[in-house]
C-alpha cells in the first residue's frame, strides 16, 4: 500500500496596488510635498517679485524712434493692447536697432489703454 502525501506550496499573497500605493506612494509623495513647501518657506523669498505683477507683455514691430523725446510707435500685434501705441523708454538708444523689426517687451502696467503712455522696460529685455 502506497500512501500519497500531499503538500501545500507556499503561496505569497500579492497586494492590490491601491494598497501598495497607500502603504509605500502615499506617504513618500507627502514628504517630498512637505520638503519643497518648508524650503520655499526658510527661502524668505516670494515666489513672484512685486514688480512682476504690474509688468504686461507687449508684441509689435518698432515702426520708429525719436530719441530727442523719448518716444517709441509701435505696431502692437498683442490681443491686450492691439494696434498703433506710442511708449516712453528710459533707455531709447538701444532700441534704435530694432526699428521695423518684430519684438516682445514688458511695460509699467498690467493692462494697456490707449489714452496712456506707458514705459518700455528696456532692462527686462527685448526678445526678437
């Protein structure tokens, strides 16, 4: 007579990923949240300059420059501020190379009215 002995592998029981997610993702993710929050904190820095809020961007071609004035026209071809606009410029001797040429710029506001003369923010750049 033979007797037949049966054995029981060992199963490893798998966890749904939700569960792994929960258990390891979770919480990892919730500290590097928590790191990039406490050094933007200690940083003592805003993430946005004050100066930058009031700041529009500007896109047009220079059709001219008088720098006995200070007066730019320009063509804008942005949707905030379209049409022929004139702007002051502290620096105007650098943008005397950019007449008839396209260019983005910020000015001194963060709308554009056509009854006010704002100021090209030459020291922000000028981008072809």
């Amino acid at each position: 007579m033979v007797i037949k002995r049966t054995e029981k592998k060992a199963t490893h029981r798998t966890q749904p990923n939700s569960d792994r997610l929960q258990r390891y993702g979770l919480p990892a993710f919730l500290n590097i949240i928590a790191a990039v929050l406490c050094a933007v904190a200690v940083s003592g820095q805003p993430a946005v300059a004050a100066d930058d809020l009031d700041q529009l961007r500007v896109t047009g071609v220079i059709k001219g420059v008088n720098t006995g004035t200070g007066l730019v026209s320009v063509d804008v071809t942005s949707s905030s501020c379209n049409g022929m606009r004139v702007f002051k410029a502290d620096k105007i001797e650098k943008l005397g190379a950019y007449v008839g040429q396209r260019v983005s710029f910020f000015i001194n506001g963060d709308r554009c009215n056509a009854t006010e003369v704002y100021t090209i923010l030459v020291d922000r750049g000028l981008r072809k």
